[in-house]
C-alpha cells in the first residue's frame, strides 16, 4: 500500500467515525392551555433543544466545513443562558447519548459543561468522574502503525522523501482537527473536578489512553501532575499515593516502549527509515513518581482499578 493511498484511508476512516451527520429528536407536540396553544416545554428543554442545536451545528460543519465554523470554546450556555439549563439537567445530557458519531458526541458534550459554573457540585462529582472515564476516546495517531507505515516505504528513492513526509504531515494534520474536541472535552472535564483520588485516578487513565493512541499526552499530564503532588501532601489515605506511584510506573513503562511511539519524520539515515517520537516527558514521570514515592507513608490499601492497557 502507498503512503498516499494510506493518507487517504486514514482521512476517510477519520470522517466515517467522527463526522457522520447529526440526528435531531423529536419534541412533543404543543398543548393547548386556557390562554390559546403554547410550545410545550418539558423540565429539561434548555438542554435538549441545546443539543438539538449543537448537533446541527456539527452535521452542517461535517457537510461544509469551510462554510460553517464550529466554535472554538466551550460557550453555548455563555451565549444562551437558561435558568432551566441546571447542573443535574446537563449532568443528564452528559450521561446520554448523541447522535452522530463520537466526534458530535465530544463536540456537543464540551459545550454543554458550559452551563455548570467553576467545579463540578458535590453531588454530581461522582457522576462526573464516571462521564469522564466514559469519554469518547480520540483517533489513533497515523505514524503508530509501524508495520503499514514501513510497507509504505519500501524500495523508495531518496528523492520521493519530501513528497511522502507532506503527505504524512497532512494526515497528521487531519488527526489533530478530528481529535480536537475529543481531547477538549476531556480536558474541560478534569479541570472541572475537584482534587480526590477518584478523580485523579481517571486523570491517570486519560494520561494512559492518549499515549496508547499515539497523542502527546502532556496537556493532560501537567495538570494531572499538579493535582497528584497536592493531594499527596494534604488529603491521600494509607496506601493511596503507593498505588498512584505505581499507575505513574505503568504508564512509564508502556509509554517508553517502542511500539508505543508513533514514527513523526522520515530520513536518510544509512537507508532510508522512520524516526519516531515520545508522547510523554521521561523526566516528568521520573519526577513524578520520585515525589510520589517520597510521600509514601504506609503500604497497602489503595484499591483503585485501572483499565487494561490497549
């Protein structure tokens, strides 16, 4: 298979799973009333009809993406506030389903925590945890095929090197706009949880699922990092920060192995071959768990289960 026909195949997977077109539900019909006929407006409208919008907003982009720009921050509720749009209503549209794809899905999601200021409340924390953890998970990245990727360069020309890297470079490219609002929405979702073992164990696992895919991992791991050192210090329990110290391990270990570094750059180097990249910093991690294992005061307990590698 050539690079190009690879770029190709990879575009049109990307479309296939993120961009197919957005469904609309349907409303209940409207009720008449002493005063004459009204819209009939369910507990929970501002929210329906905010993802009725929303999904709009993203087939019609998936149609013509030039002509109709999808928004750049999450702002729906800024732009349309509602009283009825409460924090339980949109936790509800969270836990639901979206029609479209996992791209609309991502998209339509982070504009709705648009509508619940600051952190998370209390009692939606544990719910929000579990939406996080259930996050749509974003496209691997094209250079962490190895084998296809090496297939493709067979008995080429020295000559051919800048052609096949900007073919690369532009599927590259369509992977980071498609991953775009899956990795914003799941960053907006751990910037909005408060700082507990829970949540920072989902903020692990997201570290884990980025790197596995291929995707530099560390808009995610600097705050992740951040949150571990404070807890560590001021709220963890016996035997918490040893089994976080040991999921920092893990992902050090999975990241630091070849297979799990996507190849970014093609060179002549004694033939021609692929040079790869890391998706986490080895120093960082290092630091990390050197800190982790420094505020390790009793052993045991923990308990916190973690997703199987991919």
């Amino acid at each position: 298979m050539s690079l190009s026909r690879l770029s190709i195949a990879l575009v049109g997977t990307l479309y296939l799973t993120g961009f197919a077109q957005a469904a609309e539900d349907s409303i209940k019909p409207p009720e008449k009333t002493p005063q004459g006929l009204v819209p009939y407006k369910p507990k929970g409208f501002a929210v329906t009809a905010a993802i009725q919008a929303l999904q709009k907003e993203f087939a019609a982009h998936a149609k013509e993406p030039q002509k109709n720009k999808l928004r750049d921050k999450s702002d729906y509720f800024k732009a349309n506030p509602s009283p009825d749009a409460t924090p339980e209503l949109i936790m509800k549209g969270l836990e639901g389903s979206v029609s479209g794809g996992y791209a609309a899905e991502a998209y339509v999601k982070w504009q709705l925590l648009s509508g619940i200021e600051g952190k998370f409340p209390d009692d939606l924390v544990k719910r929000a945890v579990a939406v996080y953890r259930r996050a749509p998970s974003p496209a691997n990245h094209p250079g962490l095929d190895h084998r296809t990727a090496n297939r493709a360069i067979m008995g080429i020309k020295k000559e051919r090197i800048g052609e096949i890297q900007k073919e690369f470079d532009a599927a590259v490219g369509q992977m980071h706009a498609v991953n775009h609002f899956y990795l914003a929405y799941r960053d907006k979702l751990f910037s909005m949880l408060p700082v507990t073992y829970e949540a920072l164990g989902a903020g692990l696992q997201d570290v884990a699922d980025r790197a596995a895919c291929g995707i530099n991992a560390h808009s995610i791991f600097d705050p992740v990092s951040a949150g571990l050192r404070s807890w560590a210090i001021t709220q963890a329990k016996t035997g918490q920060v040893k089994v976080m110290a040991d999921e920092v391990a893990r992902i050090k270990a999975n990241a630091g192995k070849d297979a799990a570094k996507p190849y970014t750059k093609l060179v002549d180097e004694n033939g021609i071959k692929w040079k790869s990249d890391s998706v986490l910093d080895g120093k960082k991690l290092d630091e990390l768990i050197k800190f982790l294992d420094a505020n390790i005061t009793a052993s045991g307990g923990g308990g916190l289960k973690f997703k199987d590698d991919k």
